[in-house]
C-alpha cells in the first residue's frame, strides 16, 4: 500500500478514468471508450472550477513502465447556509478497478478524500450510492457513514 | 399563483432564508437567526462560485410593502465524467414557509429548478432527503423523481 499515490487527475488521465466507468457493473451500459470526446469536453469544466477535485489513485508499475490507474473519484466543495453555514463535500463516481477490490484501497482513497474534505473546510461529507450496490453499502457504513437520507435522481 | 417570483438570493435575503431554515423539524436545533455571521459569511461563499444559484420564491405583499420570501433552495451545478461526460445538478436546502405549504409553492419552486438546470447544461437533478421527511418523499416522487439511491452522510 505504500505505493499508491493519490494526486488530482490531469487529461493524461481521462482514458483511464472512463476505462474505470466502462469497468462497472451499472457503467458498462453507460459509459464507452469509443470516442472520449464527451469526457475531454466534462474534463475541461471540471478543471475550470475549482470547488471540483477529480482524483486518481496510482499504482507503479514494478517494471518501471507508466503507474496503472486504479481508482477515481470526484469531490465537490459546497459552501451552503443552512447548519449554520456549513460547507459540505460531495463524493460522486467512486471506482476501484475491478481486479483491486477487496484489499483496501477503496478505504484508503476515502480516507484520503475525508481529510481532504476537511482541508477544504467541509465539515460533511456526502454521497449517495445506487440501491443496488449492496457491497458498497457495506463498504460505506464501515468507514462510518450514516445511511440516513434517501438519493432522489431525475433525468431532464 | 401568478404574483410569485423566484430569483437569485441577494445579501438583504439572508435573514429571511435563515428565518426558513430554523422554521423546520429538522432545521430548528441546527440553525439560529442569533447570529448572522456564519450564514453571510457562507452566502459570500456562494455568490463566489458561478456554480452555485441560491434561489429565494417570494410572494408580494398586498400592502404595499416588501415582498415576503417564502421559499428557497440551492442549486449547484457539478460537470462530470461518468455517464458521457454527464453534468447533473444538485439541490439542497429546500425550503417552503410552514404556512405556505400544501398550496403547490413546493412544485412551482422545484420545477423552475429544473428548467433553470436544464438551461445550465445539466441532464440529471439529483438531491437527498433525510429518511423521516416522509412528507417530502412523496412530493420528490410526484414531481417524477425515483428513489434509486441511498443517501450517506459523514460528519467530520
């Protein structure tokens, strides 16, 4: 685990991201690596604005070839009045590569992103996970989130 | 109906929005009209970020005086690469008057917010609401919104 490094996505990133989005159970209907113009495109905004953090983790490569993408997520910062005025950081398009699961490293990029969060003067952090993803339920009660709130999504 | 406005939340808003938050089950032990700072404070925190709309609905007063804000969220824009490079927006802190409600405000509020997210780019609205807003639920539900997902949040 000490080699991992977590450090903000750069464009050189963007093929990797989306081949962790394509790398998922409900992003494979979603989302392809047939033209990456849309994630260019979504890249360029998220680096325009800087209340928006979208993060990889990296793993070296031991034959000293370029370090593999193994997880991504995005974190936004949002200042708000209510509680008192308090900031709240938003976790959305959390991925570990598929071949990664289940040694932790999930834990470790959201612990990493809870400190950073905190950094950032968010005193919440929230997300909302598909019902179907029960494993990740799991994953997220353990680091001590609460399941409190119900996530409501309209397409428009 | 036809003498509400809905607009962008000015500096002169923020007493009235706190009047709202504390006005609330929930709200009433978290937020306090005490002490403005921390909400004018967050409000310029706020007007900074192109990608936050505060929002208020005010009705005019038949005397002639100032209008009364009687509604309010917050709208946050949020570019991202999952789902085609998909940008959805947020909304938090909705907010109707304890008298005012039941009369359809809620509806009218939320749906100039999805036009106004839809104008912003955005192709997914998406919120949380705390499990025991039972009452909430079901509106989210009549406007079209499916609750797909669980909402977790981490105090930190």
């Amino acid at each position: 685990m000490n080699d991992i490094e977590i450090r903000p996505a750069d464009r050189a990133d963007i093929a990797a991201i989306v081949r962790l989005l394509v790398d998922d159970k409900l992003g494979a209907g979603r989302d392809s690596l047939d033209d990456l113009t849309p994630y260019v495109e979504a890249f360029e905004q998220i680096a325009a604005d800087p209340n928006q953090e979208l993060v990889v983790m990296t793993r070296p490569d031991p034959a000293g070839g370029p370090a593999a993408v193994v997880g991504t997520l995005q974190l936004t910062i949002i200042p708000g009045l209510s509680q008192m005025g308090r900031t709240r950081a938003l976790v959305e398009a959390v991925r570990i590569d598929s071949g990664e699961r289940g040694g932790g490293l999930g834990t470790v990029l959201m612990q990493w992103t809870i400190e950073r969060a905190r950094e950032r003067g968010a005193t919440l952090v929230q997300l909302t996970s598909n019902g179907e993803r029960e494993s990740a339920h799991r994953f997220y009660r353990r680091l001590g989130f609460a399941d409190s709130h119900v996530g409501f999504k309209l397409s428009i």
